[in-house]
C-alpha cells in the first residue's frame, strides 16, 4: 500500500472502527457488498461508507423540502405533504 492509497482509506477505517458499516466491491463494477465483521483492504477494490437513508417532504404538487424547517410548523397537520424515506440497498 502505498501513500495515497493509505489516504483514502483512512475515513473508511476510522468509520469501520466507530461501527459504521463499510461496503466495497471489485473495480470491475459489481454490486456493493457489505461487509460482515472483519475488512481486508485489497489495491483492486472500491471501498466505501454505507450511505444512510434520507428523509424528505414532498409537496402533492411536486415540491421537494429535505427539512420540516422549509415548510412551516408541523408538516404532519397539514396533508399536502407527504414524508419520504429513501431506501438504499
């Protein structure tokens, strides 16, 4: 492993030591996988922090708001709005 290499897995292994989950995968484009207790670092593998999923509101016209501050008090009261959780696998 080289220098730059060591660089850009440093976040990566500071998130697996706090209990984040880690994926990788090949550099051949495969699917993410996650991973299942231990982490071995390979020079051909991507390696990545799993995303967390986003929570949003939408308007019934179409309007996008990412926090409750963007569209008043109490999203919840009012039925324009309908509250979207994404779903990352």
């Amino acid at each position: 492993m080289n220098r730059e290499r060591a660089k850009e897995l440093l976040p990566i292994i500071q998130a697996f030591a706090e209990g984040k989950d880690i994926q990788w995968r090949n550099t051949t484009g495969e699917e993410w996988q996650s991973t299942t207790g231990n982490l071995s670092f390979f020079d051909n593998w991507c390696y990545r922090i799993k995303p967390e999923p986003r929570e949003f509101w939408i308007h019934k016209r179409f309007s996008i708001a990412y926090n409750e501050e963007d569209i008043g008090p109490n999203p919840e009261d009012d039925d324009q709005f309908i509250k979207v959780r994404e779903v990352i696998e």
